[in-house]
C-alpha cells in the first residue's frame, strides 16, 4: 500500500519522551519553577527552543544548555520500543522527520546503531519552520524521492498529525507512545503495537 514509511522518533521509534519531560521539569525546578510532567507533555514533538519560548522562560540559552545536559546521561542508553526494530527491518523505504537537534540525535539515537536502516533523517537543524509545520516531512520526501501519496508518516504527537495533514501525506499514530486516541480522530491509522505496521506493506 506504502512504498514509503517516515517515522517520528521520540515516543515513536525510542522511548524517551519521559526522559526528556523529567529532565524538563528538573531544569525548571532549578529557576524556581514548578511544573508537573503532564502541564509539559505539550513539549512532546516540538524542538526544545520552541518548548521554552512558549514557557516564556527569560534566559534560552542556558536553559536549554542546562535542560540538554541533564538529559544527555540518560538518553546514551534510550530504549527502543520492543518489536520496533524487527518492525523497521522489514519495511521498504524508511525515513525519521524529528524535531531533535543534530546535536541531540548525536548524544541519544546514533548511540544505537540503527540509523543504516534510513535512508534520510531530518532533525530541527535541517528546516528553518517545524512540525506543526509541513516543512520538515516535505524535505524527508524531497530527500528520499517519495511522492505524499505513496508516503505513510507514523508518530505519537498532534504536531505529527498536523505536519502529515499539512503535507498531504497520510498519519498512523503510534499508539505505544501517544497513549491515547485523544484528538487524533482524523489519523488514517491507529497502531497500538508496532507490528501492526507491517499490514501495511
């Protein structure tokens, strides 16, 4: 049905996103600032820049120095999601559209020694507009030579969705992530294990 399968990477491909919000919270902690892991769950899928400018945090610089430093230890040993390599194996073509860094993806993903399984990875440094936005998917698709309507995009995140609506490319949520249906009425698929990709192709 798919020729092509995107793919988020953060509560999609590896389970990090609890990683990151602690690591969230900690830094906020430390100015003096109180926030409980669900008021910052809308930091999943959005860059890290972004998340603190929505905050209205005053010093961005360090903040997201400090909040990268805090998370780095933990992100060398991030798990991958359990089948989700097997799965990633037997697909065709594969891509990640993430909103990571460079810089984060070096200290977390390339520490698993999966990325000869895509042939693109477009992280926030690769696209001056981001998820929500179609920009990032649009750039996967130029990079890989997919056409949208050959293309499936799986993540966990609204941001994800809007990104594929955005880019007239079909949504599978990775339920294993998103934890709820919630608010993703409009995704074509709903996988709630990661094998359930493999009915695609």
């Amino acid at each position: 049905m798919y020729t092509t399968f995107i793919f988020d990477l953060d509560g999609t491909i590896i389970d990090s996103e609890q990683i990151g919000l602690k690591a969230l919270q900690d830094t906020l902690r430390a100015q003096g600032i109180e926030k409980e892991i669900g008021e910052l769950r809308f930091a999943l899928g959005i860059p890290g820049l972004r998340t603190l400018e929505i905050l209205n945090i005053a010093d961005i610089p360090t903040t997201l120095e400090s909040w990268a430093a805090r998370e780095k230890p933990f992100m060398k040993n991030v798990p991958i999601f359990p089948d989700m390599l097997e799965v990633i194996t037997q697909l065709p073509k594969k891509g990640i559209v993430t909103s990571q860094t460079r810089e984060e993806l070096q200290s977390g993903f390339y520490h698993l020694g999966i990325e000869h399984h895509f042939q693109a990875i477009v992280s926030a440094d690769d696209t001056i507009k981001h998820k929500p936005n179609p920009d990032p998917l649009e750039f996967g698709l130029h990079l890989m030579g997919c056409r949208p309507e050959e293309t499936i995009y799986i993540g966990d995140s609204i941001y994800d969705l809007r990104c594929a609506n955005a880019a007239g490319v079909d949504f599978g949520l990775a339920l294993w992530g998103a934890k709820s249906r919630s608010e993703f009425e409009h995704a074509q698929y709903i996988f709630e294990k990661p094998k359930d990709i493999l009915t695609l192709c």
